[in-house]
C-alpha cells in the first residue's frame, strides 16, 4: 500500500464536503504511513471550440487557487513533507478514476460544489465509487466522535461473496490501524435459495470472519446475524459506526453493474462515511 504513486489520492474543489473528505484523507495517510495527494480536475474533459480557450484558462487559475487551498489545510494536518499536489484538466470523475490504479485508497466528498441541491451523492462520488479501481471512501456523515464519546467500531457487511471478502480485509485493516472493533453484519434474508442456503452462508461467514481474526489477533470481533435484508441491518448499523466497508457487489447483483444495490444504499443514505472495496484491475491491464 505504501508503494503507490499517489498514496492517499483525495478529490479536492474548496466545497465543504471535499473539505471533510481532504481531512478524514489525512487522517488515513498518517494512520497508513503513506504520502496524501490532493487533486484537484478543472475543464469540461473535452476539447473546447476554438476561441474559447479563454474559458480553461480561468478554470485553470480557479484550480490553482483551490488547490493551494487544500494544500495548506493539508500541510496543516500532516506537515509539509507527504503532501503532494495535482491539477489536470478533465472531469473530476475521470480523472479520479483514471489514477486510482496507482493510489492506496481514492476519497471524495458526498457532494461537491457542483452538486444538485437536495442529492444525498453527487456524480462525481456515484462514479468513482461505481468505476474507480481498488478501495474508495466516499466521506459523509459523522466520522469523529463528539469530546467524551468512544468511537465506533468498523461496519463491515459480509455475504460470503467474493467482493464481500475484499471488504472484510478492508474493515479488518481499517479497525486495525483505528484500534477499534470490527462489526461484522450477516444478512440470512441474502442466502441462496436452495435447501440450507441459511446455514450455508452461517458457514461461509464464520469461515471468512475466523480467517481474518487469525491474522489479526489485536482486533476484536462482533457477530451480528440478522433475519432481514442488508440494507436495513447495515445502515441500522451505521449509525453507531465510524466506517461502514462493502463490496462493490454482493450475491445477488445483477451481472455487469459496478455496484449492486445494498451499496447503492450505503453511499446515498449512510449515516458515516462508506468504503467500497473494489477489485484492482491486474498490473498488465493499468492504462499506460
């Protein structure tokens, strides 16, 4: 993880979410001992007519002063030392994407400042969290604890599905470097529909949750199986939580969407910030 170009890559445009996403992107960076990169994309992503070359050139020196801005505040939080810039021209959400290859962990705001008012998730956090590579965190919600409280423990939703254990190896390091506990949510209600589908995915839970407690035997584990569906049971869940992980897709998603519907749910409607462990594409097929 500490071996990637980018580190930490975090989307930064000076509005209030990415300002929470650029903080809680710090704390990730110092926790995993790993340099921060603060993005910031300006410019419609496509060539401009002639004549209005005028128009990048503005949104240019927009996002060099924006830029300086989450410089500062992340210099700041971290010191001069594991900061890093980057201004490129194009959508923020290609542009995201587009790096995420060489980044640890991508994290963007829930909105930024050309969000729709009213949406829970604007396009640019839909996108990176649907087609990014590796893990993404979108920042919403209550992520530190008021003065006096404990924090929450790492949410963590698990099917037996193979993105489901991409996130558990995402919630176990999480919980890991947060030294907090992981809770573990088992939807019944999500079993294969065949003769003891329900004891089966019992013992593909506790299967994958033991694995994982092995490895890491600082990290206290909590059980929950619930008879309901996992949406209701996670962002439930999420309310005491400081970090809810899922995968991308769970058992029953449809073939060919990028996120399945329990995430979808998560990233629009949690209470706290939501990690979706993506898959990372093999090294032989990271754009050039």
């Amino acid at each position: 993880m500490t071996g990637t170009a980018y580190g930490i890559l975090v989307g930064y445009d000076g509005s209030a979410s990415s300002e929470q996403a650029l903080r809680w992107a710090a704390r990730e960076a110092l926790s995993r001992g790993t340099a921060l990169t603060v993005c910031h994309a300006f410019g419609p992503g496509f060539p401009v007519p002639p004549g209005e070359e005028g128009v990048v050139d503005l949104a240019r020196r927009s996002g060099e002063r924006a830029i300086v801005g989450g410089l500062r505040q992340a210099q700041h939080l971290m010191g001069t030392g594991k900061v890093r810039s980057l201004l490129v021209a194009g959508s923020a959400a290609a542009v995201l994407c587009g790096r995420s290859h060489d980044a640890a962990m991508v994290v963007v705001g829930a909105r930024g400042l050309g969000g729709v008012a009213g949406l829970r998730l604007g396009s640019v956090g839909s996108q990176v969290a649907a087609h990014a590579s590796g893990r993404v965190v979108v920042v919403r919600g209550h992520w530190r604890p008021a003065a006096g409280f404990v924090p929450g423990p790492i949410l963590v939703g698990a099917d037996g599905s193979r993105p489901s254990r991409d996130a558990l190896d995402l919630a176990f390091e999480e919980a890991m470097l947060r030294k907090a506990p992981v809770l573990a949510v088992c939807a019944l209600a999500d079993a294969p529909d065949s003769l003891g589908g329900a004891d089966k995915l019992r013992e593909q839970f506790e299967d994958a949750i033991s694995r994982r407690e092995k490895n890491h035997p600082e990290v206290a584990v909590l059980r929950r199986l619930s008879h309901g569906g996992a949406r209701d049971a996670l962002l439930t869940a999420a309310h005491d939580a400081q970090l809810l992980v899922v995968g991308a897709r769970g058992r029953g998603g449809i073939a060919g969407m990028p996120l399945g519907s329990v995430s979808l749910a998560a990233l629009h409607h949690a209470p706290c910030p939501v990690g979706v462990a993506r898959p990372a594409p093999p090294p032989d097929m990271k754009p050039t």
